[in-house]
C-alpha cells in the first residue's frame, strides 16, 4: 500500500496458442494519473489490461497493483479496483438500482447506490432494466458498477467505443472527475482524440509491446514533423509525384487531397504555395494542422490505427 | 461476510428467475398444464371412450337393434350415418374405425393410420357382436371375469393423473437442470459476466451455491403447486412423507443441475448449448416413463434406461407418492441416485471455469 505506484510491470509476456498476445511489456503508473494505452484492435491492450485485472495469468513476468501480487495478495486487490469491461453484460432482467446494490454487497464498503445514480446521472433510470438503457447510459452503469467500492485504481476498457460526440464529452467529464478525486485510471482506447484530450500519459502499444511513452504534449512534438498542410481539391487528387520532385519533400496522397509534412512550417509553407502557383493546381483549399497521436502512431509503425 | 452476500445472491437470484416469463411458464406453469391436460384426456373417464360410425342403407333390423344396444351396454357411442355421408366422414381421415352393413352381415374397416387407436374399439365390437348373438338366439349372456381396479402400491385408488404426477416431479427436475442452469451458464461465460464477477471479491463457490438453491427453491415451489393441482382437480395426495418426497427432489434437483453446469463447459454459445441440451434431454425423458410405463419395449432399452438418473428418481418419486414407500424401501435406486449426483457433481466442479 505504500508504494508511490500504482502499478507496476515488468517484463509481462502472454501468449494464447501460437498468437504471441504481449511480448515483453514493461509499464510504470504513478497514482493519481489517467494513463492511456493506445493502440488498433489486436495490438494487446486488453490482455495486458486483464494480466494486471488479475484474470489472466502471465506466462513470464511480475506485476504488482497498489504494491501487492495478485498471487498472494489478490483478495485485497479486488477490494481495491474497479473495473469496467468494453461491454458488461449484466442481466438482461437487472434494473439499474440492483445492479449496483448486487455490485456493492461483495465488498466490505460500497457506496449508496443513490449516491452513485447521481454521479452517473441515472436518478431517472434507477428502476428500468438494464437492456433499456442508451448505449451511453449503459456505459455510465458500467462505470458505476467499477466506483460502487470506492476505488483506489480504476480500469476502463474503452469506455467510449461506439457512443455519440455528446455521451462521450459526459464520459469524459466523469474520468476527470475520477482523477481530482485522487484515483488512478488506466484506460484503453483506440480514439487518438480521446487519448489527447484525456490522459496525463500515453502508451502506444502495437503488436504486443509499447513503442513510445509520454505525455501526448511529448510525443507529438517528438515527431520531426510537428505540423502539417493539408492541400484539398475539388475533385480526386492529381498525381503528385511533380509536386513532390519540384518541392523536394515528401507527399502523403489521400483520396481528395495531399498532406505534406512541414519541419519549418514557415519556410517549407512558403514553397508548398510556390510550387502549386507554379504547376496551376486546381486546389480548393489550403490548411495547417498540428500533428496527432495519429501522426504519431503511423511514424513509429508505419501503419494507421484504423487499419 | 460470506453469509451476507449469499442472502443478496439469493434474494436477487430469485427475483431474476422470476422474471423470465419463459423460465417461470416451463418450470411452473408448464407441468400443470400436462397434469391437467393428459390427466383429463387419459383418465377418469367412466365410459369406454369408444366412438363408432356405423354405416346403414336402409332402416334397422332386429340384429341390428340387439347389436346396438348390447354396444351402448358396454358404453361405445355408436353414430348411424347413411352411405354418402359415412363416405365422407371416413374419407375425413380421423375415425380410427367404421362398421358398415346391416341385417346381421357387418364389416369393421379400420383405418391403417390409425390402427393403435382402433384396437380398442375392435374388441369391443367383436365382444359385443357375439352378445347380441347369443341373445338373437335365445341363450343368456355370456358370463365375465370380474375386473377390480386398483394402483400397484394399494394405496392410492386413482386414476392415470396419479401416475403422471410424480413423473411431472421428476421431469421438471430435469429441465431446471439442463434448461434453466446450463443456457445460463454459457450466456454469461459467452457475454464476459462472470469475468465481470472474477474481478470483484465475490467468491464463487457463494455465487454458485445461491445459484443452486435459488433453483431448488423454484422447483420445491412449482411441486407444492402440482401437488396442490393434482388433489384438486383429481383428488389425488401424496401417501408417503413429504420429507421424503422433498429430500428426493433435492437430491434430483443437484444431479441434474450438475448435469447443466456440465454440459455446459462443452459448448461456447448459447446455440450450440441448446443442441447439447436437447440432444440429452430428449432420450431420458422418453426413457424414463415419465408419461407412459416402458414395459413393452425390449429389454436391452429397458435395462439402459434403468440406470439412467432419471428413470430411478421417477420409481421413487412414484413409490413415495403413490404407495407411501419410506426411503428406505427405495435404497437401490437412491444409491443409483446419488451416485449420479456425485459423479456429475464432480465433474462439473473441476469443469467449471469462471473465466
């Protein structure tokens, strides 16, 4: 309990069959911060989250949660940590109220579900069956079911998958909240936004291993180039190798239009103008972005996350 | 601690399972229906149940008003109908027989289909023809063993409902298990609910304990109703202990629920689970003689459905109810019993994964 880290891995490998799941995976989170692991789907996010659950089992490696092993210690643990699935299936005949008294009557201490239905915004939903709820009211349950015994760590496995911009922004306001109530949050996520807007660090993880952690601040401005021009046309994008050769840079081609990296946003922007005033390019419209995790992630593996 | 959680489990496991209409009709309401249904239909009757069309041309003669009366005499209800419309009727296809002729020269035809069916009506045909033959010729009637009618334990004096009754019992033992525990199992394996309980400091042994005491509970519950069904509606009542009777289901009420969790370690989905289910369900319920005695099939399937465990807790059930048999009279099929629950019981506990 008095360690200073919320949890901490070393080593973690896990394989099902012949898929090698996590390959060598080493996490440090201090408590108190949201961390984000990002990856695509099969990068191993949730393996990795279910070793440090306590569900699976390692095939090599140590894990210590709140400074204890799940081995010796996995009783206090789970009083401990909530935990949130991408889709908890409760009963489909469960209301909202059961569901978190059920919930609360397995740990020592739980909160009144009365308290939480205002958290969550369900004082309304308190006596309608669970399979009635909106998909984002259903997550909120979720999370409900993952605070009822007070959490020192809380697991969330991508809490916002599948819900519109306004459950998600409601989502997020009560991840905050998770943090200035002190509590440790470790989510998995796949949206780059989510990632960005949320976390105090990220992880990205591919294939089983975490390529690059930071704060999503570091990271972006660790890619040599942190800003972008967008060139849009009207219709699809003509062939760019004249462009890239006249430019001398390189040019990354999308559907309707160009992306062109820019390391001197104001020397290299001047040229990227130059050379379509040159060439007589039907460009409709110009504009400058910063770099995203997305960017981030297609750098280090070559591959966009939705792929 | 563990007590305390067990109670929630119970009491929200009971409140769940009973609101599923599907669950509550199939386990509760569906065996009275059979015991009201096939009881009626199969029992109580005090006329013979034969319904005859005969056939006549022309108007009725003297044979034939003796051999009509000697028919309504043995309770056969005889429809005369002519020609054309007896054609009809028969070409229909739901008489099992029709007598055609008159004036002493009769023909029985009986439809092939329905062959089973038409046996009963045969012989009293036949039986009642050689009456009115004997009376046409001046002898008396024929003289008649005496039948007495009465249960093979001697203690209950009822009628087929008496039979069904704890064949019901232990019928709906059996679907608690393989119906309602197993598809419960496999749907929240399938959908990740126990992985969501894995997490939390819910013991399993407290999850699954008050899983199966909710469903014995149910299953004493839906007893209690048939029992009460069954001496109301045809005055039947249980001649053994109701201990004995309750301690009966309990012991059925582990094996087959055992026998759920079981099968459903082998299947990852709910509809695989079903084929599964369906598939053992079927044979030990035709097996068993829940609704009709297995005497008159061969020998080597009625020597394998005599160590099955559904077939030994219904000659149980029957012997307790319907001849108030102590257990103790009963030990071979107990044993039988029991061993079953162990094994499955065994099985199932180093089957089960949570997650």
């Amino acid at each position: 309990m008095s360690s200073s880290l919320a949890i901490e891995a070393r080593g973690l490998h896990k394989s099902f069959r012949d898929v090698q799941a996590v390959r060598g995976l080493d996490l440090e989170i201090p408590r108190g911060e949201i961390f984000g692991l990002l990856g695509p789907n099969g990068a191993g996010k949730t393996t990795t989250l279910e070793m440090l659950e306590g569900l699976v089992r390692p095939d090599s490696g140590e894990i210590r949660v709140l400074g204890m092993d799940w081995r010796s210690q996995g009783a206090t643990i789970r009083t401990l940590i909530g935990v949130q699935f991408q889709s908890t299936e409760l009963d489909d005949h469960v209301k909202v109220r059961e569901a978190l008294e059920m919930f609360g009557s397995f740990y020592p201490r739980a909160r009144a579900p009365s308290e939480l239905l205002r958290l969550l915004h369900l004082e309304d939903k308190a006596e309608a069956y669970q399979r009635r709820l909106s998909g984002g009211q259903r997550q909120r349950l979720a999370l409900g079911l993952a605070l009822v015994n007070d959490p020192a760590l809380v697991f969330l496995d991508e809490p916002t998958t599948g819900l519109d911009p306004q459950a998600r922004q409601v989502l997020w306001d009560l991840v905050r909240q998770l943090k200035s109530e002190g509590r440790t949050v470790l989510l998995t996520t796949h949206y780059m936004e989510e990632a960005e807007v949320l976390c105090d660090r990220v992880g990205i993880m591919d294939r089983g291993q975490i390529l690059q952690l930071g704060t999503p601040r570091e990271l972006i401005a660790g890619l040599q180039q942190p800003s972008f021009a967008e060139v849009e046309f009207l219709g699809s994008a003509p062939d760019s190798r004249p462009f890239a050769e006249r430019l001398g840079l390189p040019v990354e081609c999308k559907d309707q239009s160009w992306a062109v990296p820019l390391g001197d946003p104001k020397r290299d922007l001047q040229a990227v103008l130059a050379c379509i005033e040159a060439l007589n390019l039907p460009m409709q419209q110009l504009h400058v972005r910063r770099a995203s995790l997305e960017d981030v992630f297609l750098q280090r593996t070559g591959r966009s996350l939705r792929d | 601690m563990h007590a305390r959680i067990f109670w929630q489990q119970l009491r929200i496991g009971l409140i769940l399972y009973l609101r599923i209409p599907a669950a509550v009709f199939w386990i509760i309401a569906f065996p009275i229906v059979l015991l009201l249904g096939l009881g009626t239909v199969f029992g109580g009757k005090q006329d013979s149940g034969v319904r005859l069309v005969w056939e006549q041309a022309g108007p009725t003669t003297k044979e034939d008003a003796l051999f009509l009366a000697a028919l309504g005499a043995r309770g056969a209800v005889v429809d005369i109908a002519s020609p054309s419309e007896a054609q009809l009727r028969w070409k229909g296809g739901k008489l099992p027989a029709m007598l055609e002729g008159q004036g002493g020269h009769y023909t029985l035809r009986i439809n092939s289909y329905l062959a089973g069916q038409a046996m009963q009506t045969e012989a009293i045909v036949q039986e009642q023809f050689m009456v009115a033959q004997a009376r046409a010729q001046g002898f008396g009637d024929p003289e008649r063993i005496p039948v007495a009618m009465s249960s093979p334990g001697g203690h209950q004096g009822g009628p087929y409902a008496a039979y069904l009754l704890p064949g019901l019992l232990g019928l709906n033992l059996l679907m608690i298990g393989v119906f309602s525990t197993g598809i419960v199992d496999v749907t929240l394996r399938a959908k990740g609910g126990y992985k969501r309980l894995a997490t939390t400091p819910l013991p399993r042994h407290v999850y699954l304990g008050a899983q199966v005491v909710v469903r014995i509970i149910v299953v004493l519950v839906s007893a209690a109703l048939l029992l009460l069904v069954g001496a109301l509606a045809f005055g039947i009542h249980n001649q053994g202990s109701y201990a004995s009777l309750v301690m009966v289901q309990i012991v059925g009420a582990g094996c087959f629920i055992s026998l759920g969790y079981f099968l459903a370690s082998f299947a990852q989905t709910p509809e695989v689970y079903s084929g599964i289910a369906n598939l053992i369900f079927l044979p030990l319920m035709l097996l068993s003689g829940v609704y009709f005695s297995l005497e008159g099939a061969p020998a080597w399937l009625q020597r394998g459905a005599d160590v099955l465990p559904l077939t030994p807790l219904i000659r149980v059930l029957r012997a307790i109810f319907n001849d108030g048999a102590g257990l103790s009279n009963e030990w071979t099929e107990i044993a039988l019993i029991g061993g079953w629950t162990l094994v499955l019981f065994l099985l199932a506990t180093r089957r089960f994964k949570w997650v």
